[in-house]
C-alpha cells in the first residue's frame, strides 16, 4: 500500500492535511496524517497541494487522420504535464469523424497503446447520421456534439434547427448530453459583410465578426429546443457573459443544462490582443475585459460548471503568424500543459480556492462525461491525482508545453502554480519535467 501525504489534499467540501491510501490502481482511503498503516510506504508532499487528476472533456486530438495537427501521444503527454488524467476527444477534426461506429472504431485502433493518460471519444451528431447516433451510444461514447455553425473543417456538417430537431429524439433517448457549439451564422454572416474592406490584421476586425448576438441567439434556440425534448444540453465553450442570465433562469426552472468555458476567456482579454496576433484566434472570440469579470461572477454564481481547455492546435502554417490575418488564420487555442497554473493565476486573484479548482476542473467534467470513477479524491475512485505547488511561479517557454506544435499565446507570460507530477492510477506519468514509464493510458467507455 502506498500513502501519499500532503497539508493540503484536496477533497470534496475540504482542503486539509490528509494521506491518500493506495492500493491496486484505486484510492482505498483517505485518513488523518496520524492513520496510515505500519505497512504502507509514504510518500510526503509536504506543502504542495495534492488535487484529484483533472478532466477535460473538450479537446482536439485530430488523431487518426490529422495527426500531423495533434496526436495521441503528444497531446497525453501535453495533458500529463498539465496534471490531466482524462481526455475526452471531439469527434471534427480526424478522419474519418467519430460519427459512425466504424469511425469509433478507427479511433480505437489509433490510440491503442499511444496514450500516456486515459482518453474517450465524443460521438458527431451531423447533418446525415440521425441513424448512427444511437449505435454510437451502444458503443459507448460518453455523449454527442454538434455544431450550429460550419466548424472551420470539412468532413463534419453543421447542424440547421430542422436537421437538429431530427437528431434530438434519437439524443434524448440515449439520455446522454448533447455538446453544442453555440454560435448561430446569421449575425456572424451579417457583421462579416459590413467589415469587407476592414483591416483583417486588427483584432477588433474579428471581435466585431462574431458578435455576442451570434452565442446569444444559439442559446436561446437551443433552450427552446431543450425544453422541447428534453434531452440533456451542455453549452460548449462559453465565450459572451451577456448570455449568463437566460442560463441561470432556465436553470433555475430545472431545465438539464450545463455550461463550461475556457482558461482564454477567462485570462486573456480583446483589449491586450496585439494586432494580428492570430496565436489568440478562436471561435467564439475572446470579448473584452468586462466580459472576462462577468464570466468570472457565472463561476461565482454556478452557472458556469466547469472550464476546458478546448485544445484546438494546428501546424504553425496555418495560424498564418506572418501576415496576421485574423480571417485565414486557423482557429483554436493549444492549452493543455498550462490550463491549471492558467487558471490558478486568475481564480487565486479573484478569491477562489482549490476546492473551486478541482470542481470545475475535475468534478464537473468527469460528471459530463458520466465517468464516476475520476474527479474527486475519495475512496473507490482511480488513483489520480495532480501534486500541485500553488505559491510557486513560472515564466512560458516552449518546453513546457509538450503538445506538438510549441505555439502558444501565453509564451513568455509568468504564472501562477506548478504541476509537480501528475499520477494516473496510482502510478507516475508526468514527474519535474518527465514522463517516467510508458504510455499506460487506456479507454475509458461508459
Ligand atoms: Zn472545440
């Protein structure tokens, strides 16, 4: 049996001095530092805070198919380094796109024995696989996404209102969540026109191309819908505070909604954006600094449940970094590795806790993505868990991030927190800097 001991192990509702008991892969127990067994071997934290091993339940691995994007290999290892112990993968972006079985299964064969983390697979709900969706589900996937707005890939449809409300009974009978991209194309279409002869370097240019109206009317439509069919809706990607409101009441009035958003949103803000630094392109954008704050008050309040990081790379080439065109640019942001001190820097500034942390960061989207064994450090779940010095500060450089392409809008930045090592199921996967070991990380099926 192995003790892991630490003055600040984060569990449910308490952070406190407390030993983790380990035994065959799982927590047995976690006990006073004064109750561990003669037999155990004990492993002393000390001060570093150790927090359950986190889950992201939006990331972009491109893999099979666009592995020269992402991968498997790299984008575990990135998320080892940034204390994550489960990935759960959108199904756009490899190919074929995990809307069929046969594509789940394409995955499967991909990621065999390449994962240095567990993983799983969001199934596509696109415009033709209405008899797919439920075969995805036998298959295990955790839930479905979907787009209101052509993804910026081909190869995965968007979804129209009609083609949506064809998908949603097959959804709802699953009862499993539906991610949606909430932006809708007609304001997006309608601003783009009138800035034809803008100047496409600005940031400004692509904040006004994609207004708040676009999110606004996409959560509207799809809280009707929600209401209509009564399958389980998940907002993806949160980028407009504006919307915060309408959320907390059809909340309140019991609809099945849940809402994340992202560490960009919540840092970085349009007003510190250098002209034609596409590094910090992605859709929704990322809205001015009294957005950040009322995106902020949505965590406060619970509207928000829980922050992703929403890892979206590409080959440099395409983020376009030497024209700065905010209209070519790929978009999507690569955050894996520094999602935690990322948020850490700013939660910590603005009053929260670890325990916040690991509720939006672990227990929140192990809950979206119906795993009831990560998330939280207690008896019975898997041996995960993230040792964390929150004091400790570091400057971004391009070693630290460990995904495949070291691009990243943050470099140079200094931050708040370090993940010191990172362990799944009770064994090293990421420790000061390296990955002990092998790629030990396995599927994860509901
Ligand atoms: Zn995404």
């Amino acid at each position: 049996m192995q003790a892991y001991l630490s003055q600040r192990v984060v569990t449910p509702g308490r952070t406190g001095p407390a030993a983790i008991l380990v035994e065959v892969e799982q927590i047995r127990a976690v006990v006073g530092p004064d109750q561990i067994p003669a037999e155990a071997e004990v492993n002393d934290f000390g001060n570093a805070a150790i927090l359950p091993g986190l889950v992201d339940s939006h990331v972009h691995i491109n893999d099979p198919g666009r592995s020269e994007w992402e991968g498997f290999e790299t984008a575990t290892r990135a998320a080892a380094a940034g204390g994550y112990t489960l990935v759960v993968d959108m199904p756009l972006n490899c190919l074929p796109a995990t809307t069929t079985v046969a594509a789940l299964e394409a995955k499967r064969t991909a990621a065999q024995g390449r994962c240095w983390i567990d993983w799983a697979a969001w199934g596509g709900v696109v415009a033709d696989n209405l008899e797919d969706i439920e075969g995805l589900a036998a298959a295990a996937v955790p839930g479905f996404k979907c787009f209101l707005i052509h993804p910026g890939i081909e190869g995965f449809t968007m979804v129209s209102e009609s083609q949506l409300r064809a998908a949603l009974p097959h959804v709802a009978r699953t009862g499993l969540p539906l991610l949606v991209h909430a932006e809708v194309p007609g304001p997006i279409e309608a601003a783009t026109q009138k800035l034809a002869a803008a100047d496409w370097r600005r940031y400004s240019t692509y904040l006004q191309s994609r207004p708040d109206e676009a999110e606004l009317a996409a959560i509207r439509l799809l809280l009707a819908l929600c209401r209509e069919y009564g399958f389980r809706l998940h907002i993806v990607h949160l980028a407009t505070g504006l919307a915060l409101d309408e959320l907390q009441s059809a909340r309140a009035t019991g609809l099945p909604v849940s809402v994340e958003t992202c560490p960009h949103y919540l840092h970085l803000t349009a007003e510190t954006i250098p002209d034609g630094a596409t590094l910090a392109k992605c859709a929704p954008p990322i809205r001015s600094h009294d957005n950040r704050e009322k995106l902020w008050k949505g965590l406060r309040n619970r509207t928000i449940d829980l922050i992703v990081t929403d890892h979206s790379p590409c080959p440099p080439e395409m983020k376009r970094l030497e024209e700065g065109d905010f209209k070519t640019a790929w978009g999507g942001i690569a955050s894996l590795s520094l999602a935690l001190p990322l948020v850490w820097t700013d939660a910590s500034r603005h009053g929260f806790t670890l325990e916040d942390v690991a509720r939006w960061m672990a227990k929140e989207p192990a809950k979206l993505a119906g795993c009831p064994r990560k998330g939280r450090i207690a008896s019975g779940y898997d041996a995960d868990f993230v040792v964390f010095d929150p004091e400790a500060e570091f400057t971004v450089t391009k070693e630290r991030l460990h995904y495949r392409h070291w691009m990243s809008p943050y470099m140079g930045e200094k931050l708040r927190g370090v993940v010191k090592a990172t362990y799944l199921r009770g064994t090293p996967v990421f420790v000061a800097g390296g990955f002990p070991g092998g790629p030990r990380g396995r599927e994860w099926r509901r």
